[in-house]
C-alpha cells in the first residue's frame, strides 16, 4: 500500500478533526396535515395549497395525508390521538367540527377540549337552488309557492346530517313554512333529481350548481354569505332576498390538544403567511373559496360561536344519524 506523505496526512488529520467539530442537526420531523376526504375536493386542493407555502417558509417539510372515511372523523379521531408536538394537525370543514358532534353520538372525542385551534383556512357559502320545473323565480316567490303548494315543500342535500341539510331547516323556520328534507348521497344524484323535475328545490355549494346555473338548466335563487360573491354577482344573497340568514362555511386547521402556545403561534403564523400569497388566495377565489387567515385565538372564537348558533337549529330537528 502506497504510504502517505507527512503533509497528506497532518490535511487529513485536520479535516477530519475539523469535521468531528461541527454541530449535527437533526432533520425536522415533517409536519402531517391531514385531510379526510379522497384527494381532489376541495378541502384537499386548500391543504396542498397551504402545505407547500408552509414548508417553504418554515424550511422544513409540511405534507397533506388523506385518511378518507368517515365524513372526516377517522383523520379527527387521528389527530386527537396524536402527540401534542405541532407535528400532526388537519384541516376539516365546519361540519366535522360542530355539525357531526351533535348528530353522531358515536363520537369520541369534544371538539372544544380535544383540539387546538390553528387558524381559518377559507370560507364558502352554500346556495338554494330550483329546478326547471320548480316556477318560481325568486326566493321570496319561492316562499310563496311553498306556502301554496305544502305537500310539494320537499328539498335535498348532498348528505344527511350536513350542513346544506341544517340551513334548509334553518330557512323553513326564517320563512314560516314546512320543507320536509330528502337526503342524497353526494351532490351529482341530488343534482340528478333537480334536473329531472323530481326534487323542486336543494341546498348545496354554489360552485356544485354553477354549470348548470349558467346554462340555464336550473336557477340559483341565493346564497348564504354576506355579500354577493364574484362568481355570481347576478345572485342576490338570502338577505337581500328577505330572508334574514347568513352562513358561511369553513376550512380549518386544528392540532391535538395540549400545543404549546410557541408552537402553535409558530404554525398559525406560517399558515396565515401562506393564505395572504396572491397566487394561493387567486387559487381558493376559482375554487368558490375566499381565502380567510386568522390567528388561533380568532379560529376558537368562530369554532365557538358556530357551535352556539347552529347546535340549537340541529338539536331542534331531532335528527340522529346514528
């Protein structure tokens, strides 16, 4: 073997002491946020958004895992379970968090105590919707033709126990008339029966009835938020129609209870960053989302507030789904 020179070896010698002399750093666990629907919704489509402004400004990795199943609870059970390091958080919307607790009595865990707040996602209101043979062409003739038609009151949602089915309670009861609900499972069979003159009226996104609003096919007759949104500017909102209702739905981020509050300002700043980005707040706007950063303190208020406003409409109904 070839020997090594005495000024070779005293520049090895020294580059490995200089190296044995560095700090090591450990590579950051990467944040998981997950979501519990199949990828490609939108609650999917926000959390990747999110995820990748996140990882580029925390400098460590934020990735979206879908646990499907459940409307959203198997990835809420999940989160509940995880250790409180920030390292584990999802991102539901509104129905997970204060809809299903009063409607499944299987749940096992309080979305008040079990949870810590991070940060609003976005915000998105719901919309009535008329088939074609459905004559009325405003939401105060609706009203009216209910009131003259009874055993016609029926109205649909894309599932039982969502929030669609609760604001078409909520409408009969601002409104002073009966509806019966007819549950679907998704939005395509409810739009199915919309368009085939079997259902007369249903609740939904705006975005599920956009197409076929624009072609005329069926009428939105208004939606829940508090001002007209962009996409729809010819639809008024309830109130405006007479109704004295507002509703907005929402994308929220959560992490197990017990964060510290380091961490979770550090998460909810990251999160918020991202949400004020231009391109991701265009991106939220063609999804029929309005980007909505808000700190961790604002997201427990709304969690809060949504739960004493609508838990009474819900409790009203009698409805249980299990």
């Amino acid at each position: 073997m070839q020997q090594l020179s005495r000024r070779t070896l005293v520049q090895s010698l020294t580059a490995i002491a200089a190296a044995a002399s560095l700090p090591t750093f450990a590579q950051a666990a990467p944040v998981k946020i997950l979501v519990g629907f199949p990828p490609g919704g939108s609650a999917d489509t926000t959390a990747r958004l999110i995820a990748e402004k996140m990882s580029a400004s925390m400098g460590s990795p934020v990735i979206v895992e879908n646990r499907p199943g459940a409307g959203g609870r198997i990835a809420a059970q999940a989160v509940k379970d995880a250790a409180p390091d920030g390292n584990t958080l999802m991102l539901v919307p509104m129905a997970v968090m204060v809809v299903q607790p009063v409607v499944f009595k299987s749940i096992k865990y309080d979305t008040t105590k079990d949870f810590t707040p991070i940060g609003n996602a976005a915000t998105f209101p719901l919309a009535l919707a008329v088939g074609p043979a459905t004559p009325a062409k405003t939401l105060a003739e609706l009203v009216t033709w209910i009131k003259a038609n009874p055993n016609q009151a029926n109205y649909g949602s894309p599932a039982t126990g969502s929030l669609p089915h609760f604001l078409g309670e909520m409408l009969g009861t601002s409104a002073g008339v009966k509806m019966q609900h007819v549950p679907f499972q998704g939005g395509a069979p409810l739009m199915t029966a919309l368009l085939g003159g079997q259902l007369p009226m249903g609740f939904d996104t705006p975005l599920e009835f956009a197409e076929n609003h624009r072609a005329g096919k069926l009428r939105i007759l208004a939606v829940s938020s508090g001002q007209r949104m962009p996409q729809f500017p010819e639809v008024p909102t309830m109130r405006e129609a007479g109704i004295n209702i507002e509703a907005a739905a929402w994308f929220g981020v959560f992490g197990p209870a017990g964060l510290s509050p380091a961490r979770t300002e550090a998460l909810s700043g990251a999160m918020q960053a991202a949400l004020r980005q231009s391109d991701v707040s265009a991106r939220l706007t063609n999804l029929g989302l309005t980007a909505a950063p808000e700190s961790a303190t604002d997201m427990g208020k709304r969690l809060a507030a949504d739960k004493a406003r609508w838990e009474p409409v819900i409790k009203a109904t009698g409805f249980q789904a299990d």
